[in-house]
C-alpha cells in the first residue's frame, strides 16, 4: 500500500523529488517509480525559464533534455549562455560530481606521450584563445521533412553563436604528438545513458584528424567569459565549429586517436550520416551506402522582426539576422517580400573571426495592407544557396538548411 508516510520518505530520499513537489504544489505519491532525469510533464515549460537558467527555450523532450531557441531570442551578435540550446543524448552527470579542480582530461591512442590533464594544467601549459565560434544541431530544421524523422522536432532554433574561451585542441594534440597512423578522434564525455547501463554510452563521435588540427577547434571551460551552464557542457567541452554540433562533445573526459574511422556511439549507422546520393522520400538505404557528414550548409535566420508582428504599409522597418555556412564563408543575403519573385541584397558584416555567423540587414517597406512573408536565402563563398523548401530527404532528417520565413501584417 502507498500510504502517505511511505510517499513522503521516498520523497525526501529524492532531492529532485522534493523540489518537483514543492514547484507542482503537490505531493507526488509514486515519487520513487519517478526515473532519475524524468520531468514531471506539468512542470516541462516551466522548468526551462527558472530551474534550468534558460530564457524562453522551448522544451521539445525533457529526458534527455533537448530545448531550442524561438528565432527571435536568437537575435544577439553573441548568444547569450541562457538562450543558447540543448542537446542531450543522454543524462547529463550529476553537478555535485562535477569538480572543476579534479576534473581530467586525458589524450591517448595514436599519440606519442598520453596526457592526463587538469583544467589548471591546460591553462597553465597552452595559450587561452577566445573565438565567437556557431554551433549547430545536424538535426536543426527536422521537423520540416516530409516522411518525418524520429527524434528531436527542432525547428530553426538549434543553432547560436556564444564566444567561446578555452584552448586550442590542436595544441594539446600536437603536445601529445600525434603519430603519422592516426587518422581519426574518439571524443568520450562523461554523462550516462539513458538506460542507466554503465557499459553503454549516449555519444562518442570523432572527426578525421585533418579537421581536429584547424585552429580554431577549442578545449572550452567559457562561455560569453562566464563558466558554461551545466547543460551545455561544464566544466569542460569540445567547441568543433562548422560541423553538427554532436562533434562538440560535452563534459569531456577523454580523445583518443585512432588509426581507423571511429565507431562509437552515435558514428554507425544511419547516425549523423545521410545517403551518398539522392533518395526519394522514405526510400530504405543501406548502411553501407550512407557518409557521415562533414561541414554544415550553408544557412540563415531572421531575428527581427519576430514572426506575426504588424507593420504599417509604407513605414520602412529593419529585417536583420545572422547567416553561417559551415567550413566556409557566407558570401551573400538576400531578402524577399514576394515569396521568392525577387530579391533584394542584404548588408552583410564579415565574421568576427572564422567560423563565427555573420550579420545582416536590410531596410524592407511592404506597398499596400496585407500579409506578407519576409524570406531570407544565404549564399556560401563557393555560390551554394539555401533551398526554397526542404532540401535532399535523409532517414534521420539532418542538413535541413531551408529558408527562414517570418510572417508580417502590413496593417494601416
Ligand atoms: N557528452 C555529450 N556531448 C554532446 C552531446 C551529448 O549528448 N553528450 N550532444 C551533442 C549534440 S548532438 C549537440 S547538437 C551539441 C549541443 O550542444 P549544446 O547542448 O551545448 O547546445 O552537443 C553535442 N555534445
Ligand atoms: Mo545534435
């Protein structure tokens, strides 16, 4: 029987139960069949803004957690820590685990002397860099696919843009001396499936060691010069810009180097890799036939005006956002109030460094009352643009790199 003595022992033995009740208001009788990491649905939206420290994400999933950014709260040159996304594959480690001072790094495989590092050691032997450096989910914009993916339903807002402040990886791996076998990265981190087996892991990917070795891959302990939120990574991530973000690993523990392509969690399969060529819609392909993905498309979002708002006709009002294109630069913006006829060149800014988005503008002025659709198309420095609708189908719904379409009122 569940009387209510035995409820409210199992609920003081569960911290995280405690402070769930006190935010429902309500005792929760079954507190203790309540899994590790499980967020009472009743609390999902609330639990972002306030006991999370994000500001106005939507939660899409809360076990894993998984939030993204309205596009309008992307607006910032330099997102804010509390607006920029979550992606959780599995749980993150308990932040009373987590020691800044004990936590290690440790670089081993194909390397000449293994290192095992502090935080303290990585700041005391390498040069702290600071980059504006994207981010962006390869599974951003999945929600749109016809024949839909399983999986997170983002939309356009897993993407940001903080500044981020760490170490060079490449300095670290060229400390440990690289050996001429290795051709790949392993990156472990430290948070815990879901399943709660400790033999499984949610994510360990790696990126060939040509791309390990840009200088512009960072070891991060900051963000925006704060620590980083516990969700995003604290104390210490991998920030690999330019690919899907799942090459960033987070609380991380350990690169080995490897003579061979990685096949951890999240590496095989139809994971973080799509046809190598075009498909219909649904079509079942083999995995053989499937490349993991490399750089990021070319991509942009309109951060003003917000979606829906009302404009007088012939007012002039700004449309302004940021664009990125993965390992390249976005060489031009354009903009269109007559879904796609025409199109009209944004001012486009130079990144603050490579691998940061860039910003644009435009003045825009609609003629007469009426809805109208404002729509942005970037175009990367090798002349690819964004698609109209949703680019080449894939089984997991990745690359997604649509326009971004906001709606306006011309109201007199
Ligand atoms: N250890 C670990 N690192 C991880 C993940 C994870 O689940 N575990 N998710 C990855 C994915 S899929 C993405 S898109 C980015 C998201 O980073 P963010 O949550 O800081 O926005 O982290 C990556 N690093
Ligand atoms: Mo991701």
């Amino acid at each position: 029987m569940t009387g209510m003595k035995t409820s409210r022992r199992a609920l003081l033995k569960t911290a995280s139960g405690v402070s769930f009740a006190a935010a429902l208001g309500a005792p929760i009788p079954f507190v203790r069949f309540l899994a590790p990491g499980l967020t009472p649905v009743a609390l999902a939206q609330a639990i972002n803004a306030s006991a999370l420290n994000k500001d106005g994400l939507t939660v899409l999933n809360d076990r894993p957690i998984n939030m993204e950014t309205p596009p309008h709260l992307l607006d910032d040159n330099i997102t804010p820590a509390t607006r920029l996304f979550v992606r959780n594959n599995g749980l993150p480690p308990a932040e009373e685990a987590v020691s800044v001072e004990d936590w290690r790094l440790v670089i081993d495989g194909e390397v000449e002397t293994p290192l095992d590092l502090t935080i303290a050691d990585l700041k005391a032997r390498f040069e702290t860099v600071t980059f504006q450096l994207q981010l962006e989910c390869g599974g951003n914009g999945r929600k749109f696919f016809k024949l839909g993916a399983s999986g997170n339903q983002w939309t356009f807002g897993a993407v940001g843009c903080p500044q981020w402040t760490g170490v060079r990886l490449n300095d670290v791996l060229n400390a440990a001396g690289v050996k001429p076998s290795a051709i790949y990265t392993a990156h472990y981190g430290a948070d815990t499936h879901l399943s709660g087996d400790p033999e499984k892991r949610p994510l360990s990917r790696g990126v060939p060691v040509a791309k390990a070795m840009d200088p512009h891959n960072l070891i991060a302990w900051a963000i925006n010069d704060e620590p980083m939120p516990a969700l995003n990574g604290h104390p210490l991530r991998l920030i690999i810009p330019g690919w899907p973000g799942s090459c960033s690993q987070k609380w991380l523990t350990r690169i080995s180097l490897l003579d061979q392509v990685h096949d951890g969690a999240k590496m095989t399969g139809k994971s973080y890799r799509v046809p190598a060529y075009p498909v219909a819609p649904g079509t079942s392909v083999p995995d053989e036939d499937m490349e993991i993905i490399h750089s990021m498309p070319v991509k942009s979002l309109i951060t003003h005006p917000q979606t829906g708002v009302k404009v007088r006709p012939g007012d002039a009002f700004e449309v302004r956002g940021h664009a990125w294109a993965g390992d390249l630069d976005v060489a031009a913006v354009d903009v269109s109030i007559d879904f796609g006829a025409t199109w009209l060149p944004a001012d486009l800014a130079p990144p603050a460094n490579k691998f940061a988005w860039q910003h644009w503008r435009i003045g825009v002025t609609l003629p007469e009352a009426g809805y109208f659709e404002v729509w942005a198309r970037a175009r990367d420095s090798q002349g690819r643009s964004q698609p109209a609708t949703t680019p080449g189908w894939n089984p997991k719904g990745y690359l997604n790199n649509m326009q971004h379409r906001v709606a306006v009122f011309a109201v007199l």
